[in-house]
C-alpha cells in the first residue's frame, strides 16, 4: 500500500535528485519516460517488481513456443501500439479463430449470456455516464439477468482490472465495442514490446530502479520527495503514477 503525505521531506537517507519520478514500468510507464528523457530530462522510473513489464509477462520456457501469462493480443484500433512496433520491426499477426476456457477439465467455447446483446444495445444507447454497477443495476436487475451480471463483472475486474462500483459505464463502453474489431497477436511474445522500450529508455539515459516498493510520497508544491519500502529517497519537481488502478 502506498500512503501519500503532504509533510517535509524525509530526512537522514541517500537522496537521488531528477526532473521527473515514474512509478511503475509496465507499457504506460515505459513509454512516459522514454518520450520525458528524449526532451532532456533526468528521469527516474521505480518498479516494485524485479522486472519491466507490468501487466505484461511471456513466458518462454517449458514450452514447444511462448506462453502469455497476462496481456496477450492487441485489441484494435491500437494506432499507437501498432505504431511503435512498426518503428521497431517487429511482426504481428491477425488473430483468427474460436475462443474457448477450460472449467473443471472441460474444454468449451467460450459463448457470451443470452442477454448479451441486449447488454450491449442498451450500452450503445447511454449518453449519460454512470457506474458499471449502477448501470446493471437500473437496466439488468431481474433474476433472469444473473449470469449476466457475472459475466460483466468477471470481464470489467479480469481484463480492465475495474471496481465495476465506481468504474465509469462510458469508458468501458468505447472499449467494449471494439472487440468484433480485428485483434493481433506479437510474433514472439509481447514481451518484445517491453524489450524495444526499454532499450529506447536506456538509449535516452532512463534511470531504472528494480525491486523499489514505494512506500510513502511527501509531496509540497515546489518537489515530491518518494520514499521506498528499503530506506531509498528519490526527488523530483513532478512525479507520475502509472500503476493500474487496481493497485
């Protein structure tokens, strides 16, 4: 858990000085401090864990070819995305086919509620924003809606990482609707990505710190001063936060 104080800044420890802290190297913070460092800044990027990566984790051993233990395609339109890995020469594929999950040994298509349809005409209808659970609360709230209800409180909290009671319905809604858009898998993992990153990051003199927990943030209006879970100080004019909101 990471607290957040307004206070002076912590005392009696090594301090590291920059132009600009990120916290979290996962895509989101990869990609911030790669474009802050090619204007010329110091920056910082702290990461919890003992790689780069974030939701992003191929695995490539134990395997006939790589396995995706969290993010796996991209969901078009991704002009970014598919940007970046153009620049990089690195290939990607049309994703085709059924999708199917396993339940107590079983293999089955993976089929949406019978009421799915429906959810997703009364979403493109909404023009006022609301939660994801006041949403199914006011249009889905009859017992025959039960599986329903599950199946898009399993999708919001597994693949948006969302807290469907305060999750905005619009936000989700925009995604949502691109999913019978045309999706794409990375040659080789999409760890690759990640690679491509961060080399560009060391390229501009990034500074990576792994296995930083960060602990407290003491902030004023002039510096943000972070403090992390094994006595290590780092400062800076700005800082950002791009771990997920679930986190």
């Amino acid at each position: 858990n990471c607290k957040v104080f307004e206070s002076p800044s912590v005392r009696n420890m090594a301090e590291k000085i920059y132009d600009c802290i990120l916290i979290g190297a996962g895509a989101a913070g990869l990609m911030a401090a790669k474009e802050l460092a090619a204007e010329g800044n110091r920056v910082c990027l702290l990461e919890a864990a003992g790689t780069a990566g974030g939701r992003i984790a191929t695995i490539k051993g134990g395997f006939s070819g790589i396995a995706e233990a969290c993010a796996e395609f991209i969901h078009c339109p991704a002009p970014l995305t598919l940007q970046i890995l153009d620049e990089a020469g690195i290939e990607y594929k049309e994703v085709k086919g059924k999708m199917f999950n396993v339940k107590n040994g079983k293999w089955q298509q993976e089929i949406h509620d019978d009421h799915w349809s429906e959810f997703m005409r009364q979403l493109d209808s909404l023009q006022t924003d609301i939660s994801l659970l006041q949403f199914l609360q006011e249009y889905f709230h009859g017992n025959e809606f039960a599986k329903l209800r599950a199946d898009v409180k399993r999708m919001a909290e597994g693949f948006d990482l969302a807290d469907i009671s305060n999750a905005s319905v619009l936000s989700l809604k925009k995604e949502w609707q691109q999913n019978e858009d045309k999706n794409y898998r990375i040659t080789g993992g999409f760890i690759r990505l990640v690679d491509h990153l961060l080399k560009q990051c060391r390229q501009n003199r990034v500074e990576i710190f792994y296995n930083q927990f960060v602990q407290q943030i003491h902030y004023s209006t002039e510096q943000a001063t972070v403090a992390t879970a094994n006595g290590e100080v780092y400062k800076a004019p700005k800082i950002i936060i791009t771990v997920s909101a679930g986190v």
